[in-house]
C-alpha cells in the first residue's frame, strides 16, 4: 500500500475485487494492480493517486520478485526430495560387502578391522547426518575418502585414489552428497567389471566463478548414448540412480545450465563434471 492507510472495508473491497492480468482496480482516489505468481492472483499492490503507469510497473517488479522466491522454494523442496530419495538408495550391495570385509579382517588384521570399522562408522554418520541440505567441498572430500578407503580394502588395495583439489575451493558450499555418488558410481560401473587394478582420480578448481569437480576413473566406459539416457532418467535403473538423482539435485538448485557432464566411451573410462556458482543466494554450508 502507497499513500494514507485506506478504511478497513475499502481495503477488503480493494483486495476481494476480481483482478485480470494487467487491469487496475479502481475505489475512490485508490488503485490497485494485480500481484501475479507462476500467473495466478497472489494479492494486490494499492496506491491513492498514483501514477497508472508507475503503479503497473511496481505491480509487474512485484510479481517477479515474488515468482523468483516461489521458484527457489521450490527448486528446494525438489532437492530435499531427491536427496531423501538418494539416501534410501545408498547401495545394499555396498554395505554387505563392506561388512564381509572388516569380519575378514578381524581375525588376519584386527588393527586394519578396527580402523575399517570406525570408517564404515563415518561414512554411514555423514550419509545419514541431520546436517543442512549442504556441505563444504572438503566435508563431501572427507566422506569420499572414508567410503574409498572401505572399497580400496575390498580391492586389496588394487584401487588407486588421486586427488587435486585446489585450496581455493574447499570452502565453497554444495550440494550434500554430489560428490560420493560420482565416485561410487564410478567404482560400481567403471572399476568393478574391469579386470585388472583400476584408478580414480578426484580433482577440482575454480574457473572464475565457477567450482569444477571432476571425478575420473579409467574403468570400462559407457556408450555416450547411454549416458544420455541416464542423465535423461531412462537408463538402466541400476545405472541412473546416482548419477540421475545427482543430476536433478543440481538442476533444481542451480538451473537447468549446471546440471553434469560426462565424458565416456567404451574402454575409455568416465569422466564426470560438475560445474556450479562458487556462491550462489540460499546455499550455505552454515
């Protein structure tokens, strides 16, 4: 409201009126302007002896402002789904395998059981925290390196980690839970039909105001037309979880322009990128 507060019943007339887009409402020395949200009436902006023209344009400033905040509650609600999807995902096929291993261990290496166990610990701690729906890039580097430690004793140590991570932007929040999914999938996917050893090499950098993570592996690749399919959620379901869910958790929270990369060919390995904002208004890791 612009002017000298109106009578309450010339307010309620003001605000009850029937609104069409772009058509004013007149009372009096009062006008009202329709206020629009994802194009339906969300309320009334009025002024005494305003200016028709000044009054719209306020009204359609308005209405953008609000259509940007629903929009960003929504991307919210859309990634706070996907990641409760995720986390009722994490692989069974992990956490026995896991388990099998540190039992083995109890009886030939029990210092290496132990400390395998308080990694089994950590990891299911941060996967299944009540923290925010973000995380710092050094907290999802931690997580990573604690699930690749249990899967590097699964290998017999067959499975080489690299990382490079530039200092820089390790304090950048994300996503919780964008990077392990990459590497678990690129463990699952890429290293463990491949015979032999296998790496994976996690690297990130900024690119002026962008964070770029990458996570390579040099396993047995994908056809580039699958991984389309996956990111396009009608891959192979055992495929498209992780990287899919990833995928939609960044579109909903960035936009559709930094959703994942991948980079793959048959008997080529993987690489997947993911490019975002280093800061971005609503995501902290606070």
């Amino acid at each position: 409201l612009a002017g000298p507060p109106p009578a309450p019943e010339l307010l309620a007339e003001l605000v009850g009126r029937p609104h069409e887009h772009g058509t004013l409402v007149r009372i009096g020395d009062w006008t009202a302007a329709p206020l629009l949200v994802a194009g339906e009436p969300a309320g009334v902006l009025a002024a005494a002896g305003a200016d028709e023209a000044a009054l719209t344009a306020a009204a359609t400033l308005v209405s953008r402002s609000l259509d940007h905040a629903d929009l960003r509650r929504a991307r919210a609600r859309i990634a706070r789904a996907d990641l409760r999807t995720l986390r009722a995902q994490i692989s069974p096929h992990f956490l026995h395998n896991a388990l099998a291993v540190i039992a083995a261990r109890i009886r030939t290496d029990p210092d290496r059981a132990r400390g395998l166990l308080t990694d089994f610990a950590d990891y299911l701690r941060y996967s299944f925290s009540s923290r925010g729906d973000y995380a710092t890039v050094a907290d999802e580097l931690q997580a990573v390196q604690t699930y690749l430690e249990l899967q590097r004793a699964r290998f017999d140590d067959r499975m080489e980690l690299t990382v490079r991570m530039a200092p820089e932007i390790l304090p950048v929040a994300i996503p919780f839970l964008i990077i392990q999914p990459l590497v678990e999938n690129a463990v699952r996917h890429g290293l463990e039909p491949k015979p032999g050893p296998g790496s994976i090499t996690v690297s990130g950098y900024g690119e002026g105001p962008l964070c770029v993570i990458e996570v390579e592996d040099d396993g047995v690749g994908m056809d580039p037309g699958l991984a389309r399919a996956i990111l396009a959620g009608s891959g192979p379901p055992a495929k498209r979880v992780g990287l899919a869910n990833v995928d939609q958790r960044l579109r909903a929270v960035y936009g559709p322009e930094h959703g994942l990369v991948i980079e793959t060919a048959p008997g080529s390995g993987t690489r997947v990128i993911v490019r975002v904002p280093r800061f971005r208004r609503g995501v902290s890791a606070a």
